[in-house]
C-alpha cells in the first residue's frame, strides 16, 4: 500500500499488518476475530478460507477498479460488503489505452530503438499501420471503455463495441464478441476479470479480428487465452498487439518480449502521482465512512449497500 494509505489508516484505525505476520496462521488465529475491516491491493488474494478466518469482517477495501481476485460471492453470503476504486483512475486508463494504441499502431518504442541504435543515417525507418480508416471494438463498454471511446471520437474513427446488453451511445453493438471482432480493426479490452471472462478472447476471436488487427489489452491478462495471442502473433492471423497486462505478471512470457511488433507495458494503466494518490484516498475514505455510519462510497455491485452497517 501507498505511503498516503498507510499514513491514513494508522491515523484514523488499530492497524494489523498481515503482509509483516511471520506466522500468517498465528497471526490469523490471534487477531482475526477482532478485524472489522481489511485494506487489499488488487493482487492480494481473498478467498473464502480468509473470510471465514475473520468472523468479524465488515467491510473489504480493495486498491483499484478491478476485484477478480475477491471472492465476492463468499464475502456476500457473510454479508461483507466489497468496495473498489472506479471513476478516479477512468481518465488516466483511457489515456494510456490510447497512448498504447497509437504506440502499438506507428510502432513508436520501435522507432526510439531504432533511432538510439544510429540505425537512421542508414535508412528512415519503415512505414507503419495508421489509425485513419479504422474500427476500434471496445470490450467491455464500463467506465473505461466509455472513456476510451469519447477519446476515439476526436480521432473520427468508427467505434463499436460487446457487452452483455445495448446501451444508449451512438456506437454500434455486437452481441458476440466473434461478430465484434469480425467487424473491427483494433480490438481494446476493457472487460472486468473473473470466471466469466477467463480466455475470452480466444483463438477463434483472433482468427476473427484478421490480419491487419490489433489487440490492446488495459483490463486483466486474464481475458487472453495467452498462448493462443502469441501463435498468431507468429502466425500472422493478427498484425500486432499491446498489452498493459498479462496472465502471470509480473511474469511476461519470453515469446512476447523477443517479438518487435508487439508494444508491452508493465501495468500502468493507472499509474500516475495523481490518479495512484487519489485511488488510495478512496481506500481511507470508504472505511471512514464505512464507521461513521454513512455506508460505503464505491460498494461493488455484487455486495450492494444495504443502508444498515
């Protein structure tokens, strides 16, 4: 947790370090049933087993627009209400989702290389894919993703997109993701993580997208079957790819990072003083409110608030 988190939960709370426990069952057994709250990053597994080890529980605050790593289902059977950190970061993972895009698309990093190795006295670098005459398919039309297609519009391209239902925006709806990526160029992931949408984003998806596609993954690693991006990376069923996550990161497989037509970010999506700054204040906020008796600010929609904490 960040500086401004800790400071913030040691001013406002008795704060118990699980991350320093030697002995993390001790640890559990001794003050587990006294914990009424708990602060998590968005990696920090909470799982059933760790629930049930805190009879107590009241409320989990998580860092960062994604929970998949929560097992909401278990912490609402106990009636534990789950909080997350959206709208704050929206602007800042947009932006980087079209940063990303443009990089991947005019193979900017490959240029720098090219340009600090003295390569340009010899040859201008190659020509590159272009963003004009375009279709960006957005998975996964939440906060981001509308972020990231009011962005797009300024560009002129079209923007369509697949959710699990219409909404009310000028873009055109898929409802399959096959018949999305069979009718765009670039295909950006914005889609929650979880169960649901582990490996979406498959083969057939891919072979779908075609050759001239491009891939932007800013959501979870989770939602790319990983090895079957890599094959037609090889392949050539798909031109390219960017990619903010990846399945076992910080992990990133060889085969990706010895590609040159691939741009790879280490999960920055949101990683700014500012919008870092401003996801870890949600933290301390949510909780103070939680026990001053005004409810939490951001519940996810699995454990909703039921106004009595």
């Amino acid at each position: 947790m960040q500086p401004l988190v800790m400071e913030g939960l040691q001013r406002d709370f008795v704060l118990h370090r699980l991350d320093e426990a030697p002995a993390r069952d001790g640890f559990l057994a001794e003050v587990g049933p006294r914990i009424r709250a708990m602060a998590v990053n968005a990696h920090a597994p909470v799982d059933a087993d760790l629930l049930a080890r805190l009879p107590n529980l009241e409320i989990v605050a998580s860092f960062g627009v994604g929970y998949d790593t929560i097992d909401v289902g278990a912490a609402r059977s106990r009636g534990i209400v789950v909080t997350n950190t959206p709208d704050v970061l929206s602007d800042e993972v947009a932006d980087l989702a079209l940063g990303l895009l443009l990089a991947t698309l005019r193979q900017i990093p490959q240029a720098d290389r090219y340009l600090r190795a003295g390569r340009w006295p010899e040859k201008s670098f190659p020509l590159t894919a272009t963003l004009r005459n375009r279709t960006v398919g957005i998975l996964g039309l939440g906060r981001i993703g509308r972020a990231i297609a009011r962005r797009l519009e300024g560009f002129g391209v079209d923007i369509a997109y697949h959710g699990r239902s219409p909404q009310d925006v000028p873009y055109a709806y898929h409802a399959s993701l096959p018949d999305l990526a069979r009718a765009s160029d670039v295909l950006m992931i914005v889609a929650p993580g979880g169960p649901e949408t582990r490996g979406i984003v498959n083969a057939a998806v891919l072979e779908a997208l075609g050759p001239q596609g491009i891939v932007v993954n800013v959501a979870r690693g989770s939602l790319v079957d990983e090895a079957a991006l890599i094959a037609a990376l090889r392949s050539g069923t798909i031109l390219g790819a960017g990619l903010d996550v990846f399945a076992g990161e910080p992990h990133v497989p060889d085969a990706l990072t010895a590609m040159d037509h691939v741009v790879l970010l280490p999960h920055v999506g949101s990683g700014s003083v500012h919008t870092r700054a401003a996801m870890g204040q949600l933290i301390v906020d949510n909780l103070t409110a939680w026990f001053a008796g005004k409810g939490p600010l951001t519940p996810v929609p699995e454990t909703p608030w039921s106004g009595q904490p």
